[in-house]
C-alpha cells in the first residue's frame, strides 16, 4: 500500500501515539523506523493475537471498539502471566481506504493507550478482503514471577476471577443488529471492554502455581492447566458466578477473565489481593491426581458436548 | 478455532520449531503457554509486517514458499537496522482447515527457522476469508549500532546491494499462471526467497549513517531515508545494476535489497565487507542539501510517474 492519506495518517499516528509512555517502557526508537528499539531491565514476554472480523467480533462492532478489543485481548495474556504491559505492535488489514473508519480505530487504540500507560511501538497497514487486527503484545516481568500453564499442583486450590457468560450475552446483543444498542450495557461492555487487571495478576504472581486467562471458555482453558501440569481438577460450577446457561459459561469464551491455582496456605492472600485490587474472585475446586477435569453441578458430575476438553491425548 | 487436527499440529510444531536456538535467542518459556519468556542481554528490535494472498503474494504461490517469503520480507527490517535475528512470532489467517496445506506452510517456516538459526517464539492460526501472514520479528543490537533511517549527511555516499528489478520479473512469471514455472530461477527465487544478509547488515552499522531495505521501490525508500533525515540525493542511475526498465526497478518493491548511506571515508569499509559477505555492492550516487531526490540517466534529470516519493511535504 502506497502513501495514501490513510496510510500516511496512520504512520502519523503511530509516531505519537502514547509516545508519552516511551520512557517508561524502554522505547529509544518508536514508530517510522525499520524496527523500534528497545531497551530491556527485566526479562520480557510476548504474545500474538489475531482478531478477524465476523470471526472474533461482529462485522458491524465500530472501529473504536474493534481496535479497543483487539488489543485488549491479546494484551490478556500478559495479566495471565503476571507481567506489566510494555507496549504493542499492530498489523491491520482493511477492505477500503476509509479514513473516517481509519480515524474511529485510531481513537481506540489511543483509548487503550491511555488507559493502560501502553506505547504503540510500530505497525503495518495492509488491504485485504476483509479486517484482520493482528496484535503483537509486550510485558516485563521477573522470571521468577512468570505464571506458566504448567505449575499447578495436586492439592492446589482452583480460582476464577468475575462472573462467567457476561461476554456471550454482550455478544448476542452485538450480533442482534438492533438499533438501539447500549453499548455501556455490562453484558456487551463485558465483551468489547474486557477488563485487564494486571495490578492483579502482578500480586498473584508470586504464589500463583499457574494462570490462563479464559479466552476459549473455563473447562477448555482449566484443561490447558491441567494438560501442561499433568494433573487433573475437580470444580464444583456452583461456586461459579455464572450469567445465563451452565453450559454457556462454562464453555464460550470472550469473558476474559483469569483461571489460576495456588497452594491452600495462599487463599488468604488471593482475597487480600482481590480486594486490594478491586477483583472479584471465587475458590470453585481443586487440582487432583485424576488426570480428569471434574465437574460437579448440585453434587453430581455433568459434562457437556461442547466442552473442549475432556482427554489429554489431543 | 478450537482444537481441529490443523490447530493442534499447529501447537505442537511451533513448540518444537526452532527450540534448537531457544538458547541462543534467550528464550526460556518458549510456544504453548499464555507469552514466551526471554532474557535480553541488549537492546532489542522490533517489527511487523503482514503479507496478504493476492496483495502481497499470488494466491497460487506453494504454501512453503508463502511461509518462507512472509517472514524473509518480515524479518529484512532486522538487517537493514543492522541486528541479529532473535525470534519470530507467525499469526496466520486461513480460508480452510486443511493438514496438507498447513504442513507444507510449516515446511517453509522450518526452512526459515533454519536457514537463519531462528526459533518461532509463538503464533496464533484464526479462520478468515483470505490468507494473512502477520509476521512480528524480534532483534537484537547494540543502540550505537542501530541504523536508523535519519542519520544521512550531506557529502554521504549512497549505496545499494544486489540488482533491483529481478524480483519483479519473478512476481510476472509466477503470475503467469504457467504450468512450469522454474522456482528456483532467479527471477522466481529473488521473489520467494529474498536474499537476507545479516551479516553485511552488521558489519556496515557501524559507519553506515543510515539504512532501509528496499521493500517499496529504490525511490520510494530512498526518499524515506531523505525525509527522515533532512536531506536530499543526487542518484546516477546508470550506476545501478537493474534487470528490465529502469521504471521499474527503481519503483518496484520486493526486491528487498539494501539502501544506505556511508561518509566517503568509509568507502573502502563498505567494499571490504561486502566482499567478505559475499554481497554485490553499488555507490549510486550522493546526499545533497537541496529537499530533492534527483534520479540522472545518460546524465539527464529524469522523473518517473510512479515514483511514489517526490516531495517533502507528504
């Protein structure tokens, strides 16, 4: 893609966008160069995450919000490892040269910018068939304090943070087409605002054993941890704040929310953490020898056709 | 996309991609948890870049070849910064879940991981309408080495490597839709597989005052080294070895050569490196005061309509 204005709008835009933030990240070279140079103090995690439009969100979600989620959720993985945000990289394909929708996305990435302290370090603008926001995520974190997938133990104590199925329902507005659409409804917030504590999983991290956050749906992501951990889980959903169907909120994903174990001793710490970081945060099982993710509805085990994960032969 | 035979191959592969050169990247959580985790002893480098089906690349170009030139073209911002390859991470958009097409897209990456010593830190593989190849690349350098693209200097001499136009003869004869194309001819091959030399990148940094790789055309990328830095060049284009009109070899892209300036003293530095790396090199010309690329031939003043790049104030 040539120098259109959208393109020169957006290397622009890129140049200044929460460049107020690159000191604090260690950024000696933002956006307009080959490549951003960094600075390190502290080892570094990454991540990627691809959104596709009527895959990820709905074809019709404005501009803002597409850019707003798109990082959010990429940017989830670092608060699931326990790290602090650095910065971001965006590669976005769009169908047309629309500057005003150009402009609407910009401002949600300026929003999460803000919202977050987070520089953008560089991107790449593409023409495609169809949008495609591809985020490359960033965060500093000591290595003693990475929460991996695979540290959960027998014995550990099972959390999830937030109420589960918020984000399907926020979805099914979304998609209803309606006119009249609250956007700041805490159903369809939940799912274009996904809500990043990274406070919270900074305090965790030192006695969390694992972390994912839930972005394929509880029981499939609690079998991440138990895959990679070799271990099993027994949940009661009954201590799961739930929105909607069992079946739903424990298997869709969108919500975002963080899944983590931790030894016994450290429950007390978990619900100082949560208050202190204005977490909602519930005790709903534990890891067990079984190589089995248990779940028991009103006592007696369910499980459901969509769960995702229910062997570890995959 | 859940766990499909595609994802799941997807998964295991990249964990095992590359994790030879783990060590010598500093990687320690490598793919299949929520980031990878790296320890840097420099300064780092980043970029993205996206390459699309049927824009970047034709949609009847081999998987292989599309994962190998995807993440060459990606990681040519490294050389041209003058950094080590450290780590890449491929997020990938896919028409159709098919195994055949994705072990052969992996067959390319591994080529790649090979070829340059250089793991895949993480991925993400989405369903969309159109293959998209969003390729994030990580470097290493050390700052006072880092070539940026706005330190030119009036009285520099202007170089550039190899020979510009053979790329776009491969991107017409891969379009010619023929039967029999010869990937391995160097019109095709200069397409497929630019040519990435890290070490001529390196060994010009540190007197090289600034550099690009010539991905949007010789003009065009020369002119964003002038804008940068403030300056303007006189280019005798009879000094520059082209394949076909000299239009479009010097405002075609994908040649993905090196553009970049060097005081005249350093002049014999240059030659000598690019003869130790084994890199055809050209001195076309120089950095003037006067805001204006000037392209001569059979020393006239000449302009091209495509040139993309011919004022200041863009």
């Amino acid at each position: 893609m040539k120098d259109t204005d959208e393109f020169s709008f957006l290397k622009e835009t890129f140049k200044s966008l929460g460049n107020q933030y690159f000191d604090s990240s260690g950024i000696i070279v933002g956006p307009g160069d080959d490549a951003g140079l960094v600075k390190n103090t502290q080892e570094t995690i990454y991540s990627v995450d691809t959104s596709v439009a009527g895959v990820h969100f709905p074809e019709n979600l404005p501009p803002e919000h597409i850019a707003y989620r798109s990082v959010s959720t990429a940017a989830s993985d670092i608060v699931a490892c326990g790290g602090i945000l650095k910065w971001i990289l965006v590669a976005l394909t769009i169908e047309n040269s629309d500057l005003a929708w150009m402009r609407n996305f910009v401002k949600g990435l300026k929003k999460f910018s803000d919202d977050y302290a987070c520089p953008v370090l560089g991107g790449d603008l593409s023409k495609g068939k169809q949008q495609n926001v591809a985020v490359t995520v960033c965060g500093a974190i000591d290595q003693e304090n990475f929460m991996s997938r695979d540290g959960a133990k027998i014995g550990d104590q099972v959390f999830v943070t937030g109420t589960l199925g918020l984000a399907k329902q926020g979805l099914t507005i979304l998609k209803s087409n309606s006119k009249e659409i609250d956007l700041s409804s805490k159903y369809v917030s939940k799912f274009i605002n996904p809500n990043l504590n990274f406070k919270f999983g900074q305090a965790i991290s030192s006695y969390a054993t694992s972390c994912i956050d839930v972005s394929d749906g509880f029981i499939s992501d609690l079998g991440h941890i138990c895959q990679a951990s070799r271990v099993g889980a027994s949940i009661d959903s009954d201590l799961i704040p739930i929105y909607g169907e069992l079946e739903d909120a424990l298997t869709w994903g969108d919500d975002y929310e963080l899944c983590f174990t931790a030894p016994s001793k450290a429950q007390s710490d978990v619900f100082n953490a949560a208050k202190e970081c204005g977490v909602q945060v519930s005790q709903v099982g534990e890891i067990t020898e079984k190589l089995e993710l248990e779940i028991l509805h009103n006592s007696r085990l369910v499980s459901f056709s969509k769960s995702g994960y229910n062997h570890f032969d995959e």
